[in-house]
C-alpha cells in the first residue's frame, strides 16, 4: 500500500477509535504501535518506540509549565479574583450601553493574563456575571452566550495550555508562542467589546429582556459603588500576579516553566492572604491539578508516539505531496486545514484536535512557508471556536453545568455563542491575512 | 472550581481499586507542589541571592515523566481519562447494551496496551538497576535513573489492572458513559 493509503488508513481507525469512546490516549497508543508494526513490519521497532515515547515523551522541563499553570489557574480562581476584577470592571462600565457585557470581555481579558484554561474562565464567571447581568435585564440567552463567548479568550492570552501542547507538537519556542498569541488576544476582546456595544444599540432585542428592562425601570435599583481605594484594592492581587508572569516572559527573566512555578506561587499567597485554602479546600485544589494535569500529559505521552509513527511511516510528506499536486497553494491549504478543524470542532474536544492534527499539518505548513508560530496562533484560535460549536462545545457545557438551571436550556446558550463565533471568525481571517498581528512582537 | 465528582458518587459505583490508586496519585499530587517549590528557590536564589539550585530544571523534567505514571490509575478509576462522548450519547439512546460493549472494549484495549508498557518497562527497568544508570551532567548533577523507570512500571501496571477491574462495573450498570457533567475531566 502507498504511504498515503496507509497514512490515511491509520488516521481513519483513529478518528473511528476516537469517535466510539475508546480514551483518546489509548487510541492514540494503539493506532501508533499498530501503525509502526505495519508500516516497517517490525515488533522490535514498534516496542522500543513505545516505551521511548512513554519514558521520555513528557520528561523535559516545559512539561512542568502544565501543572504548574492549573495549579496557578485553580489557586486563581478559589479566591474570588475573578469576582473582584469582573465587580469593578462592572462599577467602571455601567455607563455604557451592554456595559455588563463588555465588563465581563473585559474581567474575561484580566483573568485569562493568569489561568491558561478556557473552561476554567467559563465556570469563574458563569457564578459572577450571569447573575448580575439577568438581574440587570440582561436576556440569559446573551448573558451564558457572553460568559461561553469570552472564555476563549483564556487560551488565547497567555499563558495557555493550547499554545503549550502545540509547541510541543510543532517543536516551536513556548515562550514565542505565548508572546504571538497577545495581540491577537487583545483584538480579540476588543472586537467582542465593540460588538457587543453595536447590538446594545442597534439590536436591544438581542441583549435585553424588555419584560425584564421595564420593570427594573419602576423599581428603584441599589448599585453597587466602590471608592477608588475599594477599587485598587480589588485590582492589585490579580494585577501583580499579570504584571509577574507577563512581565516575567515577555522581559525574558522566567522560561515559560518559571513563570508557571512563580504565577503559581503567587497565586498561592493571594489564596492564602485571603484565607481561601481552608477546611480541606487547599488539598482539592492540589488534587484537581495533579488529575487535570495528567489527563493532559497522559494524551501527550500518547501524542508523542502517535506522531513518530506518522513521520516513521512518511505520511507527513507524503499529504503534502498530494495537498501539493492538487494545485492547492497556502491558503488554499489553509482554507481547507481550518475547514477541517473547525469541523472537528464540533466533535472533539481541543486538546485532542491538536494531537490528531498538528504532527500532521505542521511540516505541511512549514513546506508552504508558514512561519510555524504564527500557523500555531491560527490553529488555536480555530481549535478554540470549537468550544463554542454545537453539538460539542465544551464552554457551553460548563457554563451549562455552572449554572445548574434546567430553565436554560443549552441549546440557548449555543444560540448566544452564535455572534461571538461571527467574531472569532472575523479576527481568524485577520490573523491570517496579516502575519504581523502575530509575530510583532516576538 | 467544581465540586469534587468523588464526595458525590455512592459506594457501589466506586471503582474497586480507588483507594489505592488515589494513594498513588497523592504522591504525584504532593511532587508537584514539591516541583514548585523547588522552581521558585531555584528563581529566587539565582536573582536574588547569586546562588541557583544546580539540576532543578533536570529533576523537574523527569519528574513530570514520573507523575504522569503516578496520576494515571486514579485518572483511570475516577473515569477522567479524555474521551469523546459525542457518539456514545448518541448509540446510548438507542441501545444501551451497545454502549456496554464499547466501553467494555475500551476497557480491555486499555488493559493490553498499559500492560504491555509495563512488561516492556521492567526489562529496561531491571537493566537500569544493575547497570547502576544515572542520568545528568556528569560530575554536576545526576540521579539515579531506576526510581524514574520503577515508577514507569509501576504506573502503567496499576493503570492497566484498574481497566480489567472497571469492567465487572461496566457490566453491571448500563446506559451512563461516565461523567459528562464533569467537564474539567474533559481535558481543556
């Protein structure tokens, strides 16, 4: 069989494996010792290949950055940070028409500077921000679909745990890639934010619940007001921990693992300045990070074989011979590999997207040219969308399970992702279009 | 934060060998906090005080290897491994012995190849002993490799015996496909 008939062949079982609830590791496992005792017919090979990617697939120093950031992320978010940050992006933007909307952009914006996990900026502010937008007359439908919405910007700005796995699998700086995926991020928000001001004004329907609005209208509301001290106070935890991990990358004092060892100790005295480690609260925190972490680490163990097997058996070039032959040029590849992934998007979850996908596209996209971090940044952005896609989006799912409302139905927060998805979309083509949006910085 | 998925689920769901998996995996919970401990001394003695901890960025890169292994039953047992439950969803709706079959299937895939790894580990294992191997910069910092490649065996035989124990469960309760609700165990 040609190489590209096998390499299909074995994408083929993977995605299958994949698609009938076999555990993505294990599925990656066994496509790859399957695939390297095929194609070169040799045991020996497949076995020694094995347990090479298993001993050593993780054992190097920017694997630590993993736990490191969750711990961080988690230690973050048990002690109210992002409550602080959304209360006084709320007290600051009141004034502005969707002000609550664009405050949680902007508390959104904050905190994804100190946790590097979507979901875990979803679950933060569906308990903060949903409820003081409905209580405001916001609709539910647009205040999940923000929450769901702007929690992708916690992948974007760094540090993220994306950006990490596609580093590794695209052997790309860590560092580079963190530093590529701010101005993105940043426009990111900042489009969310005019959008949401443009339907505050041009379509209240959309954003308000008139019922709601009209009522509040009669009643004499209480709002919240905070001093300038109040608001200072609020703000320097979280910003003294951006200040150190950002400031800590982008000025080259800490390597990516520094500055997750660092953020997380910081987080750690936040946590413990505000006495939210106690009655056995501190041991969860340890114990979610050590499982989160290995769910991930487990798969790139499994990655790591899976993508070996692909080089082994040739099938990175011999797709971009084909993709070559097809007269396609690069963004006409482009095209198609983000038409793929956003279609499997709606299937997958992130991580596993890019396990599948970057040891196959990355040579690919380096033969057309692409500069490999800035193809990382429109990778993530894409895997990022399917966050948001029905029918498996997994920010939805925990803005979902968050709030614990069976009035809210998922498919309503889906269809409050659907403009935020518009968004993401419109600053996708951008950042393909313009290169420098990702690389100015480096 | 989500609430812990363990506190909730009742004793006759619970996997047969959670206790010792979760006593595995606090040792790899315990090493990470070590590793950051170690990762600010290393950053404050080197900034501030002129005097880096020699081998830290060696030790920790191992030691990730090694709490991968450690982690891995308890993600077994407490059913987080990453999986899509898209389809799943889907044929549980029509057949619920089907979804029993899959997962039995991925059960026994998982046993097999976790096995496997553990009986290809010991040899390098056994080797790594008698031969006394370090690993490091010679004369600056270096460990003993055994511990490391131990706990490679160890790990992967602890994972794949909490596959073949899950199944007797799996056998008994039909249609969930495990915790859908949990999404931090979805991954990221």
């Amino acid at each position: 069989m040609s190489d590209l008939g096998m390499g299909g062949l074995l994408i083929g079982i993977l995605v299958i494996l994949v698609l009938l609830g076999i555990h993505i590791g294990v599925a990656l496992l066994a496509v790859g010792f399957g695939g390297v005792w095929l194609v070169r017919d040799n045991l020996d090979m497949a076995i020694k290949l094995f347990y090479m990617s298993a001993y050593n697939g993780v054992a190097d120093y920017v694997f630590a950055t993993i736990p490191l950031f969750v711990l961080m992320g988690l230690l973050v978010s048990i002690s109210n940070v992002g409550k602080d940050t959304f209360t006084v992006a709320e007290v600051l933007l009141r004034k502005l028409q969707g002000g609550l909307g664009v405050a949680t952009v902007a508390a959104n914006t904050v905190f994804a500077a100190v946790t590097g996990v979507s979901i875990a900026s979803a679950a933060v502010f569906t308990r903060v921000a949903v409820p003081e937008m409905v209580k405001h007359g916001y609709r539910t439908t647009f205040a999940t679909g923000t929450v769901a919405g702007s929690s992708v910007l916690g992948m974007m700005i760094p540090p993220s745990l994306l950006m990490i796995i596609y580093g590794v699998l695209a052997e790309q700086s860590i560092g580079k890639l963190f530093v590529a995926g701010v101005i993105p991020g940043f426009l990111l928000a900042i489009v969310f934010a005019v959008m949401i001001m443009m339907m505050a004004r041009f379509t209240p329907g959309q954003v308000f619940d008139p019922q709601h609005q009209s009522q509040l209208l009669r009643g004499r509301q209480i709002e919240v007001t905070l001093t300038g001290l109040q608001m200072v106070n609020k703000l320097v935890p979280i910003a003294a921990l951006v200040a150190l991990v950002l400031g800590g990358l982008y000025g080259g004092f800490f390597t990516p693992t520094e500055a997750g060892g660092v953020g997380a100790f910081g987080a750690l005295l936040i946590a413990l300045m505000r006495r939210s480690l106690g009655k056995g609260k501190f041991w969860q925190v340890l114990h979610e990070t050590g499982s989160v972490s290995c769910t991930i680490l487990i798969l790139l163990v499994a990655a790591s074989f899976y993508s070996r097997m692909l080089s082994v058996a040739g099938v990175p070039v011999a797709i971009s011979e084909l993709v070559r032959d097809a007269g396609l040029g690069p963004y006409g590849f482009l095209t198609l590999y983000i038409g793929i992934v956003l279609l499997l998007g709606m299937i997958l979850d992130s991580s596993s997207i890019l396990l599948i996908m970057t040891p196959v596209a990355a040579p690919i996209a380096a033969s057309f040219g692409f500069d490999l971090i800035h193809f990382g940044v429109i990778t993530v952005l894409a895997v990022e969308m399917g966050l948001l896609t029905p029918p498996f989006g997994i920010s939805v799912f925990t803005v979902k399970s968050t709030l614990n409302d069976p009035s809210i139905s998922v498919e309503s927060i889906f269809a409050g992702c659907i403009p935020f998805l518009g968004a993401m979309l419109a600053v996708l083509v951008l950042v393909c279009a313009f290169p420098w949006l990702s690389l100015a910085l480096i | 934060m989500q609430s812990d998925p363990q506190t909730e689920t009742p004793a006759s769901q619970r996997h047969p060998l959670e206790f010792p998996a979760n006593v595995l995996a606090s040792v790899g919970t315990v090493w990470i906090f070590l590793i950051m401990a170690l990762v600010v001394a290393d950053v404050i003695g080197r900034d501030f005080l002129d005097r880096p901890i020699t081998g830290v960025a060696e030790f920790s890169s191992r030691s990730v290897g090694a709490i991968v292994f450690l982690q891995l039953a308890a993600a077994i047992c407490s059913n987080r491994m990453t999986r899509s439950d898209f389809l799943l969803n889907f044929i549980g709706k029509r057949s619920a012995k089907g979804v029993v079959a899959l997962n039995v299937f991925n059960a026994v895939v998982g046993a097999g190849l976790f096995a496997a790894l553990a009986w290809i580990g010991w040899s390098e294992f056994s080797n790594s002993w008698t031969s006394n191997e370090f690993y490091g910069v010679q004369g600056v910092y270096s460990v003993q490799a055994w511990p490391f490649r131990g706990l490679l065996v160890a790990g992967s035989a602890a994972g794949a015996l909490c596959y073949v124990m899950s199944i007797p469960g799996l056998l008994k309760k039909t249609g969930s496909t495990g915790p859908a609700d949990d999404p931090l165990g979805g991954g990221v």
